[in-house]
C-alpha cells in the first residue's frame, strides 16, 4: 500500500454558516491488548467476526477463534471506518494523511482519496443510510464527502463555529434518525465538545430535542435536556446503524450513551476511551480502547473485560 505524505494543511474559508453478534471470548488469553505492549491502540472496527485494530505502528485483525494476525506494520492508521452493509470494506485514515481502503477486511489495501487536499484527515465515517456515503474531517479544513467508497470527493462544510472559534471534528457518526432534514444527521466530537449538522449542510447547530423548535415557536419553554459535559473532549462516537437512537460518546471522564439520538446523555462507566466500535448485530456489545488496551463489554458499556497480554506476532 502506498502511504499519502501531507504536503502542509489546505484552509477553506466558506460563507456557510461491527461484528455479527460478537463472538470473541476474551477469556481467551492469546486475545488481548495490556498497558504492558509496546504500542497504543488508535482504532478499531468490527468486520465479520472479526476486530480490526490499529495501533501506533501495526494493523491486527483478532479472529473470534482468538487468533491476533498482523496484517501491515509500520503503518500508523489514526481511523478506521466500515458499515454493516457493505460486508469487507474497511476505510483507513493515515497518520501523515491520505486515505486507504480494503474491500477483503482489512488483508489488503488500497490508496483512494482522489480530490482530497493533502492535510490529515481527522475524523471519518460512512452514512448510516447510504452506505457508499463517506464523510472525512480535514484538520484546519472542514468535511468532505465522498459518494463512490472514497474514490472521489467533494468540500461540503467549514469547520464547526463553537465558543467564538473554528474546532476541527475529531470524531464523527453518521446517525440515520428520520428527524432530521433528509433523514441523516453527522454527529461531530470536538475539543469542547458535540455538536450535528443535517446532511443539507446548512449550518452546525446543537444538539435539541426534536420538539424544541415547536416549543420555541409557541412560545413555550423547550423541553430539558442532560448534554455531554460541557468543554470536554470527545474522542469517539460510535452506534450500530440499525439503532441510531443509541449512540456511544468516549470521553475522557468514560463512556456515555444517549438512548434518544443525543439529545439526553448518561454516564454508562468512568475510565477514558481513545477509541470504540459497536457490533452492528447487537448495539449492546461494545469495543474500546481503555484501561490501558482492548476491552469488551456486553451491557452498553456498563462492565468491560480486559484482555490479556498480546504475544509477540
């Protein structure tokens, strides 16, 4: 696989405003990350049985007989993208920029990316309804779209506006709730926090109930909401696309989960997440890089299992 090397940030200034029922057992020693190994998890996917994960230097793909399978090393990967509806395709961000793709789940790989300026990409996701819909953050840039898997792309909005100033995405999910204008909403984790932007691209706004505007209108009160913390980093944003209701957010203070589309949020378990996957299959079996290395929970995060120790490969 040839590797994008980034040749400085492009900058545009606009007006507008996995896994089928996830059958690891990770009682299984050989299947496992710990703060012992040498390389920190940056992220994880599921594909067909299997976990995807990217570390600083290597690509592994854990099989749910336990096997760990270096599939490329010395390639630093920063996301990992891929969709239940389209079974082996697996999208991969690359630390000095640039885009891959596999179509074999995640065995070999492809540059693609054409049209993209040459800046990291620091967020990445593929439509909830539209499977060959991709949506890439640009650091310093704002999102693209992609209509074909990546090959081509096209600018569709700047940066998010929040506190007086422009945030890259540093994570992003494609939510296919039918209460957004088109039906699909790009949910963006930021420096300080979470904001949307329907998939018009008329402008980012926060995330409300779905009757807010009505109240608002009416000259009512809108009705409560319990948001993420306010100015805290959100790494990882993750859902199963057959459940947009339930979304995953990783923050530094642990994971929380939203049950009606992010308008309300609780905190599921303390701990930092870096980076997550659900199982397309059951919305309640999550992946996540924390405590140190790879850890599973079957409840919607309320309890993770830690694996042990990954062998030399």
């Amino acid at each position: 696989m040839s590797i994008n090397q980034s040749r400085g940030l492009s900058r545009r200034y606009v007006m507008s405003s996995g896994i089928a029922t996830f059958g690891i057992t990770l009682a299984l020693p050989s299947v496992s990350f710990s703060s012992t190994h040498t390389s920190s998890i940056r992220a994880i996917c599921m594909e067909d049985n299997t976990v995807v994960v990217a570390t600083d230097h290597d690509l592994l793909r854990i099989s749910d007989a336990g096997d760990v399978v270096r599939v490329s090393h010395a390639l630093a990967v920063t996301a990992l993208a891929n969709h239940s509806a389209k079974p082996g395709t697996i999208l991969a961000t690359l630390k000095d920029g640039g885009l891959s793709r596999s179509v074999d789940g995640g065995l070999t790989w492809a540059t693609v990316g054409s049209g993209l300026p040459a800046a990291q990409i620091t967020a990445l996701t593929m439509a909830a309804l539209e499977p060959s819909m991709v949506y890439a953050a640009l650091a310093g840039d704002g999102l693209w779209r992609s209509q074909d898997t990546g090959e081509t792309w096209e600018f569709v909005m700047d940066r998010p506006y929040l506190d007086g100033v422009e945030h890259d995405v540093l994570s992003l999910v494609s939510v296919g709730n039918p209460s957004g204008m088109g039906g699909i909403w790009l949910y963006a984790g930021t420096q300080v926090g979470l904001t949307r932007v329907p998939d018009c691209f008329c402008r980012w706004q926060d995330v409300t109930a779905g009757d807010a505007m009505d109240a608002l209108a009416a000259g009512e009160t809108p009705p409560s909401t319990a948001p993420l913390p306010i100015g805290e980093l959100v790494a990882a944003l993750a859902l199963a696309p057959e459940a947009p209701e339930r979304i995953y957010a990783g923050l530094t203070s642990g994971l929380w989960v939203s049950t009606d589309g992010g308008v309300d949020w609780a905190l599921a378990s303390t701990g930092a997440i870096g980076a997550l996957a659900v199982n397309s299959s059951d919305p309640m079996n999550l992946a996540a890089a924390r405590g140190g290395g790879l850890s599973i929970s079957w409840d919607g995060g309320a309890t993770w299992t830690l694996s042990t120790h990954i062998k030399d490969i």
